[in-house]
C-alpha cells in the first residue's frame, strides 16, 4: 500500500489525542484506545511539521505539494497545546515531533518477523532482550514472543509515552523505558542481554556518553561521533559472550572506507553471523521514504583468534561500478535482496547502487 501522508498524519493525531486524555485522566489505556495507538506511525515521512503553522497567513511558506497538509498539521499542534496536562508537556511534545522527522522510520513488522523466525528455526535462547531504539516497538513486540524478558529504550519523548501506554509497567514481559541508548550504563548493570536487536538510528548525530567519549579508548571515542556507530561499539558491549547482535542500519556503516577501523572492531569482538544488503524500497510502505539499509548479525567472541575471509572482506571497502560498497557484498552479491539494482543516487545526491524489490515489504520478508 501507498504512503498516504494525509491519512498517516491523521491516524498519527488520533494517537496522539489519546495518549493526551490518558494523561489528563491519570488511567490505563482501554483495548479500543490501544488499537489507535498501534497506529502511530510517526514523522519519518512527515517533515512538513518542521514548518511554521501558528496562522493561516503561514501556509505561505509551504511547499505547493504539501499546502494540503497545512490545516490538519495546524490542528495537531493546537490540539497539544490545549489538550497536554500543561504549556512545558506541550512544548516537549511539539518539540519532539519536530526532532524525530530525523530519525522515525520504523521497520514493518513481516520484515522483523522474518528475523525472529529464523532465530526461532536455529533454536537460539533468549532470556533477555534489548531493543536499544525501540519505536513503536516493531522489534519489541515480535522478540518479546521469543523471550524472556524484552527491555524497550525510546530517546523520543512522545513514542515512549505511546509505547507506555501500550504495556504498562508490570504487564507482560515488555520494559519501555523513556531513555537514550547512551543512558543504559547510568540504569543498570550492562553486559547481560543475550541479544540485543533493533532497527537503529543512522546520521552524523554526535552522542555524549561519559565513559565513551572521555574514555582513553580512541575507538569508543571516535564512534560517538556518529550515532550508527555508535550503537554497534556500544551494542557489543552489552552482550553477553556469545550474545547476539542484530540490527538494522544504513549502508554507511558498511560502504564508508572511513567506517574500517569501526568494522575491524567488530570483527576483533564477535563473529560474523550474517550480513544482508536490503531493498532500497524497504521503508517506502512505513515512512514513505527510500533509502539504503543493511541487516547485519554479529555474535560477541572476545576470545577469537584471527578473522575468516568474510570477515576481512566485511572490514573493507571495495568499488562496484564506481560506488564505495562493502567488499563482503562485492564477492557476496546472493547477500544482496533485492529483485533489480542500478547505479543512480542516494537521497543526497551522491552516485549510490539502488536495490529495488518488486514484491514490496512482503516480498523482501521472504527473501
């Protein structure tokens, strides 16, 4: 199905006047409003919020193609600031819509089944879970049918609160947490999940984590300068040994020749379990957006000695057809899902190889 920016931006307010009355009232979500609440999609596809819509005189400065957006996008704000349990709870909320248009693309849920079943299939214990960039919980929700106990971080403050209300503290075996990934260390002990999974966030976002940042460690230190990475060095610190690792992320990670000092890291503490280059259409239906994405699974080994040929080709970056791309894949191209590829460009305007699947999320899951 199309990404429909109107009616994804609809169901979004519906959400999001429900998490508000809950709040107001002091009560737990009945099932009818829980169902309005799975259908936050978030703002991904919507950065028309980022304009300015306080008057009508505003729709000016619109785009012609999103001027049909101005009312119901107007309407939103005004419902939170008159409807929030005060001004500062508005003003959080406007504020955090405006800065997940960034980063809220959440993964369809075949695709994540897809994962667990295959976990399933290979008889892989989890007690427990992280899922470190939770959302609306795609990855949450599915893992938690396969463990013990799933715990859920979301920085953003309006889906956690969507995310709470969903599971309630103390019901069911679903932890959501209002928390950054960078926050775990202060909250507990680390070093304890047996997997840790998630679609994680990607861009040149800077992270501050005291004992990364100012540590003596260069790599750690250099990780934090981009959040993907980050969450990689980080993630396979909070496994146990022998833990799991399987997120889903941008093909910066594994394209960009700078990112081989961060993959050597990887390859140095865990195995690699599997590498997938996914469809460029992978979030089209959720957020209405293209964009490269690779699945990657790591198991911690912090007694290894030596790397597997996949493994040094994972390190490094080749070329394919005049495009910085993983050499793994170069050899590898049956790890690529996709049913066509040219060389066009990324969403940045810089030459990219494109993957395109023709069977849509169910297609992709599939494969």
């Amino acid at each position: 199905m199309a990404y429909n920016k109107k009616a994804v931006l609809a169901a979004n307010t519906e959400a999001i006047r429900v998490v508000l009355r809950l709040e107001k009232e002091r009560r737990e979500a009945t099932e009818a409003e829980k169902g309005i609440l799975r259908d936050y999609q978030g703002f991904g596809g919507l950065k028309c919020v980022v304009n300015r819509c306080d008057s009508p005189d505003d729709i000016r400065y619109w785009s012609k193609s999103e001027q049909h957006l101005f009312e119901p996008t107007q309407r939103l704000k005004q419902m939170i600031y008159r409807d929030a349990v005060d001004a500062n709870t508005a003003k959080r909320y406007w504020e955090s819509i405006k800065a997940s248009v960034l980063t809220s693309f959440y993964t369809d849920t075949r695709i994540v089944a897809a994962i667990a079943d295959t976990f399933s299939s290979v008889d892989v214990p989890i007690r427990r879970c992280l899922d470190p960039s939770a959302g609306m919980g795609a990855f949450t929700e599915i893992f938690a049918t396969k463990a013990g106990t799933v715990d859920a971080m979301e920085k953003d403050l309006l889906t956690a609160r969507i995310s709470q209300a969903i599971h309630p503290y103390g019901q069911g075996n679903i932890i959501v947490r209002q928390a950054p990934f960078e926050a775990i260390g202060e909250l507990e002990d680390k070093d304890k999940y047996d997997l840790i999974t998630s679609n994680i966030p990607f861009g040149d976002f800077m992270v501050y984590d005291r004992e990364y940042s100012k540590g003596k460690d260069i790599l750690k230190r250099e990780s934090t300068r981009a959040i993907h990475n980050y969450f990689f060095v980080k993630g396979l610190d909070c496994i146990k040994e022998g833990g799991l690792l399987a997120f889903i992320t941008s093909q910066g990670v594994l394209n960009s020749p700078q990112n081989e000092a961060i993959r050597l890291e990887m390859m140095e503490k865990a195995r690699l379990v599997s590498a997938i280059r996914l469809p460029n259409n992978l979030f089209t239906d959720n957020a209405g957006t293209e964009v490269g994405s690779d699945l990657v699974i790591l198991q911690k080994d912090t007694r290894k000695e030596g790397l597997t040929e996949d493994e040094r080709l994972f390190t490094r970056t080749g070329t394919l057809r005049g495009v910085s791309t993983n050499s793994y894949f170069i050899e590898h191209e049956e790890q690529i899902v996709c049913t066509s590829a040219e060389l066009d460009t990324d969403p940045y305007g810089k030459p990219a190889m494109v993957y395109r699947h023709e069977g849509g999320a169910e297609g992709i899951a599939d494969s």
